[in-house]
C-alpha cells in the first residue's frame, strides 16, 4: 500500500514538473521561434550596432569591452566570443536570449503561484492565454526591434518580479537577471534600485509576524543571499571601473559627459548673444557653428573636452538656470512627456496610474498594509530620482519608456503576492492591460517595415564603401542616423567607416581605426588627401558647410573637396566627396 503511494506520488510529482518546468519552456520557445523566423530582428537603434560593432571588433580592429554604455564584464565575455567565433552574432544572440529567459522564468513563476489555487487548471489555462496575448501585443515588438536599454528593462522587471515571489529566500533566476539588468543597461537599474530596496524592506518587514525561531532563520537566510548579491554587484562594479582606469579611457570618458552635458542638456544655440558667447570662447561661429549643429565634432580639432564644457554652460542653456526655473522645466517636462498627447510616453503614462491606482485600492481593500506601503514607498522613491534626473536634464527617451515596464512590474508583483487565486489572475490581467494599451499606439508591424526600408536604402552606401575596404569613409553625423542591421547575421561592411559625431567621438577605438587606415594624428584626416566623406543630401552638415570650416581653419585652398560620386537611394541621394 505504502509503495503504491509513493509510486503515485513520485507521478504526480513528475506531472508537476512537466506542467510547470516543461509547459513555460514549450510555450516560450514557440513564442520567441514564430516572429524569428517571420521577421527577422533588426537592431532598434543605431547605438545597438555602434555596441555590436565595438564587441565585433569593427570599430577599433579587434574586438574590445569598451562598450561605454554596457558594462565591461559582460561585455568582456561577448568579445571573448567574437575572438573565438567571430563569424557568430553574438550580442544580437545574447539579447535574444536575455529576453527568453526573463519570459520563461516570469511565466514559470506565475504557474507555480497559480498551483496553490485549488482550481489551478482554469488558472493555468488562463495565464497562458494571457501571457501569449502580452508576449504578442508587447514582447514582440521588442524581439523583432530590440534595443538593449528596453532588454535590460524587461530583464531587470523580471529579475524584480522573481524576487517578491520568492517565499525563503533571493533566488537564483531573480539574481542572476537584476544581475544582467545592471550589466546591460546601469541607468536602468538605478531606476529600478528604489523598487528593489522597497522589496528587500518589505520581505524583511513580513518576517517579523512569524515565529522567533523560525523567523530568525528565514531572516539570516534572507540577509546572507542579499549579501551575496551586494557582493556580486560591487565585484563587478569595480571590474567596470578599473576597464576604464587608463588615461586614454578615462579621458575619453569626461569627453563623453561634456559632450552629453552640451548636447543632452544645454544644446547648441543659434541666437547672436550665443554667437557673441561662442565667438568669446574661440569659436568661430560662421564656419564653425554649422559643424557644431550637426554634432560633427570629428571636423575640428579645438572640440576637445574644454572646449565642449565651456560651451555647455551658455547661459541659454538649461546648465546654468536658476533653480527655480530648472523647477519650472522640470514640472514642465514632466506634464508634456506623461500628459501631452503629442508625445509618445503618453499613451505608456495613463494607462499605468490607472493599474498604480487599481493596485493600490486591491491592496487596500485586502488590508494588505506592508505592501501598500511598499507601492507607496517605492513610487515615491522612483519617481522622486525620475524627476531629479529631470531636474538634471538626464531624459534619454528610451530609458523613460523602459521605467513604465519596470513599474508595472512592480504593482502586479505586489497584488499577486499573496496566495494566487482567480481574483488574483483578474487582478493581474487589468494590470497587464496597461501594456496592451501602449502597444496598440507603437504600431510595431509599420516600425519594422519602416526600418526595413530604412535599411534598404542606406544598404547603398554601406555596399559602395564594401567595395572600396582600402578607403576611409568618415561618415556625417546624420547620414546614415537611422540605419541599423540585421540582429542575427554579420556585419554589414562597415569596418572601413567613421561616424563624425555620436557618442563614439573621441573614443580610443576611433583612434585606432583611423590610425590603421595610415592617418597618424586626428587632424591629418582632413589634411591630407584621399579621405573619402560621405553626405546626405538636404540632411545634416552639408559639403558646402565643410568646405567652408576647412577654408577657415587651416586657410583657403589648404584642402578641397571634390565630388566623386552620388548614390540613389530611393527619394534620398548621398553624396560621396574626397579631399585633394
């Protein structure tokens, strides 16, 4: 008798497994399998191909970890892998594969919670249908045009999501993906951090209702896999810092926050009190503003470090308001991106206080205190550092976009917390809704075909300068701006390429790039003849504008630019000159 109920139950147990374990990774693997093989992803943002192509070593000749944005450990590991295996994509495979996983083990994680309902079946069947409708309305738009801040977002939401599910202990999934979200993308998870902490508080605050003994337990337990994941994310905060130790690489970095404080904050101004500033500062604002505008900084030798600072802080900028007009901005940026219908966040920002406000009443209703104080706590605490960015001008959109992901993860962690039941999956399907509501405005089909066609056309330029690898081409700043590739293939032929502008201004890779191509110092590429430069017409920096700041800088008829060719591209035409 005894024998037999350890056979059925070793069964049933067996049939856990394979409805918890075996159904999220069947469901998940033909979710993620249908759009890939139908739509091929494209990289989101040209900042992707700009990681892909430094990981590659397409930038600097080998491939390197200085990836500026990601983290140098897990960028390390992926240019490891394109050493050993360089004909493998591999960063368009690691964010594939990172957004897999944090949907598996979030769908995982919602069955096993749905188990302890007495009707699981009707909740399971629920919850898949529900996940397959998300995945399909929000997760893959993000598959088919990912951008590695929104992976790292929905990875760090996860990770998130794992850790207020976890009963005992922090566990392994959970920290391993707020691991990534911060290896990925760190401004995301210093969005995510106040989330993080409200959890952490309210896991220890649950504790203190149980039994001395047991409770002590539970609470060393708690704190040593805290701990450990304290200790993980300073070790490899510190391997990141000593990457980026050297004098080449830390100079480039102040570089990099002048450059973002000029552009990102304080912006170039075209009115003659910023002219008469400019001119004060060495600029000479006829030639050279137009170079500036267009974020060419490549052109002219003098746009160093210094040089960007000073700019940065015309007063005109937002670098040097006053506080209470930085307040004023900061309110004002705050309505136009939540409340204007002209922008794009809008239809992210009602939608989630409308699930913030359902979660708050359920958990109210429920007298679920500790939580409630949790969402309250953690809000604050987010949008508190939201609006301090703002007040700092820090408001890259994409990371904005990816804080409503994080969020919404956060509420609906904290409704399906308690013991799982219909009302809990009712619960969690008007949550979700928020996600739905901002996908029926991204329109993720037309975005794709959009950038299929985008890439099409500037495939032209990329092909011309394939056929010449012996040739440096410096790229304008907006020539090829919104041109991305293919996420699971090679590169696109762009090793011989050069971007005027961006954030890899001033990079130590560009240095090597230009150097292997035999231009020894930086101001040799527009001294000496055969560089080949590359414009889109009526966009950006023109050849004329150029022409007209190398007359000016090094004197008249120094350097000339001829026209050698020009390339249809559907209604565009680039332009391809090169200096005699």
């Amino acid at each position: 008798m005894t024998e037999k109920k350890e056979a059925g139950s070793g069964t049933g147990k067996g049939r856990e497994k394979l409805l918890f374990l075996g159904l999220p990774l069947l469901l998940s693997f033909l979710l993620f399998l249908i759009p890939l093989i139908i739509c091929p992803p494209l990289f989101c943002l040209n900042d992707d191909l700009q990681i892909r192509d430094i990981l590659s070593g397409a930038l600097g000749g080998t491939p390197d970890l200085h990836t500026v944005y990601m983290r140098a450990p897990v960028s390390f590991v992926l240019s490891l892998l394109y050493r050993i295996l360089p004909a493998v994509p591999w960063f368009g495979i690691f964010l594939c594969a990172v957004l897999f996983a944090s949907f598996y083990f979030l769908l995982r994680s919602v069955l096993r919670r749905l188990s302890e309902d007495k009707e699981a079946l009707w909740s399971v069947a629920a919850a898949l249908l529900l996940f397959t409708a998300w995945f399909l309305l929000f997760l893959c738009p993000v598959l088919i045009l990912p951008h590695y801040t929104v992976v790292a977002a929905f990875c760090g939401a996860s990770g998130l999501w794992l850790f207020l599910q976890s009963k005992e202990r922090l566990s392994v999934p959970a920290f391993v993906l707020l691991i990534l979200c911060d290896q990925i993308r760190s401004q995301v998870f210093l969005m995510l951090l106040p989330f993080l902490l409200a959890a952490v508080l309210l896991r220890f605050s649950e504790l203190r209702g149980k039994a001395a003994e047991e409770g002590n337990t539970e609470k060393r337990s708690l704190l040593r896999r805290c701990l450990h994941f304290a200790g993980a994310f300073l070790i490899l905060f510190l391997l990141h810092k000593a990457a980026y130790l050297p004098a080449e690489w830390s100079g480039y970095l102040e570089m990099n926050e002048a450059r973002t404080e000029l552009y990102d904050y304080s912006g170039v101004w075209e009115s003659d009190a910023a002219k008469e500033y400019y001119e004060r500062c060495g600029m000479r604002t006829e030639s050279a503003l137009p170079v500036y505008l267009n974020y060419d900084l490549l052109a002219d030798e003098d746009a160093r470090t210094e040089r960007l600072k000073t700019l940065a802080v015309y007063t005109e900028g937002a670098g040097a308001r006053s506080a209470a007009e930085r307040l004023k901005n900061t309110l004002y940026e705050l309505k136009e991106r939540n409340l204007s219908p002209s922008k794009g966040e809008t239809h992210y920002a009602w939608p989630l206080l409308l699930s913030a406000l359902a979660g708050f009443v359920f958990l109210l209703i429920r007298k679920r205190y500790l939580p409630l104080i949790a969402l309250c706590g953690g809000m604050v605490l987010h949008f508190g550092l939201y609006g301090y960015l703002l007040w700092n001008g820090r408001t890259p959109e994409r990371v904005t976009v990816s804080l409503y992901l994080i969020t919404g993860f956060f509420i609906a962690a904290l409704v399906f917390r308690e013991k799982a039941g219909k009302e809990h999956l009712l619960v969690l399907a008007a949550l979700m809704l928020f996600y739905f509501a901002g996908s029926i405005f991204v329109h993720p089909v037309e975005d794709y075909r959009k950038q299929i066609t985008v890439n099409q056309e500037d495939d032209v330029v990329y092909s011309y300068m394939a056929e010449h690898p012996q040739e440096l081409f410096l790229l304008e700043t907006y020539a090829t701006v919104y041109h991305t590739a293919p996420v699971l293939s090679e590169g696109d032929g762009a090793e011989n390429a050069l971007l005027m502008g961006g954030w890899q201004y001033g990079s130590p890779l560009q240095e090597r790039k230009w150097k292997a191509f035999g231009y020894e110092e930086r101001g040799s590429l527009f001294t000496k003849a055969g560089v080949h430069l590359v414009f889109r017409e009526d966009l950006g920096l023109s050849p004329a504008q150029l022409q007209a700041f190398l007359d000016a800088r090094y004197g008249d008829g120094a350097l000339k630019l001829r026209e050698e060719t020009r390339l249809e591209a559907g209604e565009d035409r680039f332009l391809i000159y090169v200096t005699e």
